[in-house]
C-alpha cells in the first residue's frame, strides 16, 4: 500500500498550504484543534491488522515517510508535521474506534486514511467535521452529502456512478466468459454491477456473481463452481491475500489456462515467496495504481525518497 498511501499523504499535506483540504482561507491558524504555531497534527488510519492488511499493511509507514520529507524541506508554512496512527483492523467497527481515538485523544487536526472499512469511521468524522484525505476505495460516502470533510485522491470515483468502460480490455484479453468475484465491502459489491455492465457491452457472457468475506482465502469450492459454469477468467475485487488465494485455487482445480486479473498488487512481498509467485504468474493488474513501472524521473525521486525516510522499505516494488 506504499504508493497509494503516499499520495493519500501527500494530498493531505498539500492541501493544508491553503487551510484545511480544500478551504479557501489564505493561511493556517493555531487556533484550531491538533494545530499550533509550530507544528500541525495529523492522525493516520490504516488497516494494520486484519484480513486487509496483505494489502494495507504497510500504509501508515509510508505516509510517515512523506511527512518526514515534508519536514526536512521546512513543513507546512513553518510548521512540522507530527503524527499519530491508529489500526482500524479491518473492521467498520474498528475503522470507527481508532477515528474516536485519533480525535478524542490525540487531538489531531486532520486524518490520512488508507483502509477497507474507512466507511465506519465516515459518520463520526462527517459529524465532528475532521478533514479526511483517501482513497475513496471503500465506499459510496466519499460522494455523498453531507460529508464535505472527505477529499479523495482520486476525484469523483462514486461507486454508484455509471459502468465504467475499460475501454474493451477484457475483450482484447481473450475473455469469454466472466466472473468477478466481491469483497464484502460495499465498494466492491457496487463496483461489480458497473463491471457486468461492461461485460455484456462487449458482448461476453458473465458467471454468477461472488461474495466472499473480507480477506477470505478459502476459494475452493468457488474454484470447482467456476470450471462447471465453464468460466474461463476471473477478477477478484478483494486484498492481496485473497487476490493470491483465488488464483491458487483455480490452479489446483487444474484450470491453468484461466485468466486472472488482481485488484491489488503486485508488491515485493509476492516476490518473498515461492507459493504466491507461482500463484501471481500470468495474472493482470489493471488497477489504477498497480502496474507502476517506476522508470521515469519522477518515480525514481519518489523511490529514493521513501527508501530514505522509510526505514522498513528496503527496496524493490511498493506496494499499490
């Protein structure tokens, strides 16, 4: 979850240059909560534990990576950033415990999120008024009035839009028949109308729909019902662990030739082992932050710098 995180990190730093994300005001104050005239408060919630942290596991350290290349280039508007982070453990009801901690207790001014079930802490932020920068990955609400406290990296991606249209990839691969399989996270399970929508539009028939638990690694009997629909790819709107989990199962249902596409990865610790590399191989990963090449100039500083303020990142491919 590295590159993700970061720019989750850095929108939410960028965005308090002016105020708060997204506010007009010329210039911050001391005088509101987590915010002094050094220094600037802001809590980090992610998904350290749990059946989603294959995936996020690593967010919290790669945002304090970007706030230490944030102070050693002076902070925002003179002021250093501090931090505080809370696991939200891959739980709405854990996703709204560590909000309540962050601004109960550690009095942050502001939260940097990267996690699965963001969607529970959503109403007690909204009501206290916190600016929140993410992902918009986990659910509807990210679009939703009232909640004008919530700023996603990535723009106006509501998971109750039209059918996204990609652009006839599926088709261009080979596909004949398709199944996507669903987190039980209501961006998930929202997202997949939008994508058998696709689907049919390109003319190629879908498999039954698939709803596993959060972070499930058990696909075996998903595995033999996809070989006796006859399917021939499959697309797991899930974390990393369960993205592996699936693919490993269709190979040991003997369906070799089966496409996979991941919506997480690939990161390095697919390379640690043996079991998901093998599972990993072959596989697409079309996501919108999972295919990063890391060539170009900008991507290089980026590296360089994450492998300088964050002591656990060792090198290698971070992290979607």
């Amino acid at each position: 979850a590295v590159g993700v995180s970061v720019i989750a990190a850095s929108a939410m730093v960028g965005g308090f240059a002016t105020g708060s994300a997204g506010a007009s005001t010329p210039k911050l104050t001391a005088s509101a909560p987590g915010i002094t005239k050094t220094t600037i408060k802001i809590g980090i919630l992610s998904d350290e534990t749990g059946p989603a942290s294959s995936s996020f596991g690593g967010a919290a350290q790669a945002m304090e990576a970007r706030f230490k290349q944030l102070n050693a280039e002076g902070g925002i508007d003179g002021r250093k950033i501090i931090w505080v982070a809370a696991d939200a453990a891959s739980s709405p009801t854990g996703a709204e415990t560590a909000a309540q901690n962050l601004v109960e207790k550690q009095g942050v001014f502001a939260i940097v999120e990267l996690s699965s079930a963001f969607f529970g802490a959503a109403p007690f932020l909204s009501k206290q008024g916190v600016p929140v920068t993410g992902t918009g990955l986990d659910g509807s609400e990210w679009d939703e009035q009232p909640n004008t406290n919530l700023f996603s990296i990535t723009g106006d991606g509501s998971v109750n839009g039209d059918a996204y249209d990609d652009g006839g990839f599926y088709k261009s691969i080979g596909v004949h028949k398709f199944t996507y399989v669903e987190s039980n996270v209501p961006s998930a399970i929202s997202f997949g109308n939008g994508v058998y929508k696709t689907v049919e539009k390109d003319g190629l028939k879908a498999c039954d729909k698939t709803i596993v638990p959060l972070g499930s690694v058990d696909f075996t009997a998903f595995a033999l019902s996809f070989k006796a629909d006859g399917c021939d790819t499959a697309e797991c709107a899930c974390v990393l662990s369960s993205s592996l989990a699936m693919a490993t199962a269709l190979h040991q249902a003997g369906l070799s030739k089966a496409k996979i596409l991941f919506a997480a990865g690939p990161t390095q610790d697919i390379f640690q082992s043996k079991a998901d590399e093998a599972a990993a191989k072959g596989a697409y990963f079309p996501g919108i932050s999972s295919s990063p090449t890391y060539t170009n100039a900008a991507s290089l500083a980026f590296l360089a710098d994450l492998k300088r303020y964050d002591p656990a990142y060792q090198g290698g491919l971070p992290g979607n």
